[in-house]
C-alpha cells in the first residue's frame, strides 16, 4: 500500500465518471493496486449477479444487453449489500456508479450515515467517436481480469495472459459497435448531468483521458496524493 492512504485516518472515497471506455476500470484497477483502494464497479456487481442467476440478475440482464441504464432501486441495492463488507473501510474507487442524480443523492446519504464524503469525482474526458473502437476491441482474461485490445494492448503470446498465464479470453455481450452506441447516449442522457452536480460540491476533477494509459495513471496519481493529503 502507497504512503497516501497508510497515513490517512479516514477513507479515501473517488469516483471515476466517463462513458464507456474512457478507461474507468483500467485506471481503478491501477488504483486498487497502487493504493489500497476497493474498486467497486456496479458493472461487475451486476454482470455477477446475472451470472449467478440472482433475482436482481434476471432483472437486470436484457436491459444490460440493450446498453440501457438499469433501475436505480436494483443497482443501490446491490451496491448497499457489497458496501456493507470490511475490506471497502480502507477507501473506495467507484466504477460506473453513481450513473443518475437520483444514485448520486442516494451515495451522498449512505457515506453521510458513517460520517464520509466523496473527496473527488474525477470526470475522464473523452471523445466519442474514439469510445466505439476502444470499446468493440477489448477483450479481458477470464482468470485474472487483465484488460487488452486487439489494437491496442495484445497480450505478448496470443491467447495467453501476460499477468497470469491465463489461457481463456473473454468479450462482453455488450461491447458490440451497435450497444456502445446505445450506451454513449445514456450517458450522455443520465449521467453527465452529474459532472455539473459534483462541479456543485466544489469535488469535480477533470482529466484527459484521450491520452496514454500511463499518463492517465500519472494524472490520477497526483490527484489521489493530493486529497489523501
Ligand atoms: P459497465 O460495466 O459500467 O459498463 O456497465 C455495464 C452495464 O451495466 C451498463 O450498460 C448498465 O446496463 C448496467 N449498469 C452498470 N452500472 C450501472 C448503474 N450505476 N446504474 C444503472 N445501470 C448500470
């Protein structure tokens, strides 16, 4: 763990707003493991539970293939389950989550109720026209959870995982050219009113995110020591 939260006596909390692939979960991928942090991405949580079978999951899995915004009252109630456990104490880094005003009232009133805040809401700004080949080219390791993409990060042997050694790789159902485009526009629709609603709270950062991967990591860097203070 970094200097930057060992030291703090209170949790560091971020968000990381952007369409999809602006580079949320790689980026809070890196920050789990520089820092500490829990990525807690409610695109995951879902995914699992659809996976799992679970009510919620069943609700929750044409609406996700569509690329539409699944309900409020399913995602909150999945994100209040998984920030119930221990390990989230050490600080979070939410990825995906909040996507509405009415998710982002409800996380100010949960950390309310234990006596936290967001410190940043960091909007990774992008293109658009640039999301839709990010996004159909990526592909993870189904062992370890190691992003690539067939143009831009191919794994050094194909097929096999650089991290883990991992020889299964897999797509998601909806990161097709067609549900990216479904997707861009209800973020445009519900969630970027919410750069606006943290830029309100004095807690907005904005970062370019059309740059590399390790410029992106360095620019998060900075602003994760700087409100760990
Ligand atoms: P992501 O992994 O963040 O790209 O999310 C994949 C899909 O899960 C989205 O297109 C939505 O259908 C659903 N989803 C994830 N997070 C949320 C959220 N906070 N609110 C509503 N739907 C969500």
């Amino acid at each position: 763990m970094d200097g930057a939260s060992a030291t703090r006596t209170r949790p560091v909390n971020l968000i990381l707003l952007g369409p999809p692939g602006a580079g949320k979960g790689t980026q809070a991928r890196i920050l789990e493991e520089k820092f500490g942090l829990v990525q807690l991405s409610t695109g995951d949580l879902l995914r699992a539970a659809v996976a799992a079978g679970t009510e919620a999951g069943k609700a929750a899995k044409a609406v996700m293939e569509a690329g539409d915004l699944v309900s409020d009252e399913i995602v909150l109630a999945i994100l209040k389950d998984r920030m119930a456990d221990d390990d989230v104490a050490r600080g979070i880094i939410l990825d995906g989550f909040p996507r509405t005003e009415a998710q982002a009232a409800a996380l100010d009133a949960l950390l309310k109720a234990s006596g936290q805040t967001i410190d940043a809401a960091i909007s990774l700004e992008v293109e658009d026209d640039a999301m839709v080949e990010r996004v159909s080219g990526r592909f993870t390791c189904a062992a370890c959870g190691e992003g690539y993409h067939d143009s831009f990060k191919t794994p050094a042997k194909d097929g096999v995982c650089d991290k883990c050694g991992g020889t299964e790789m897999k797509r998601r159902a909806d990161d097709n050219a067609e549900t990216v485009r479904t997707r861009l526009q209800a973020y445009h629709a519900q969630t970027a009113p919410l750069i606006a609603y943290y830029a309100g709270r004095d807690s907005l950062v904005t970062v370019d995110a059309m740059a590399s991967i390790t410029d992106v990591e360095a620019a998060l860097e900075t602003i994760v020591k700087r409100v760990a203070g």
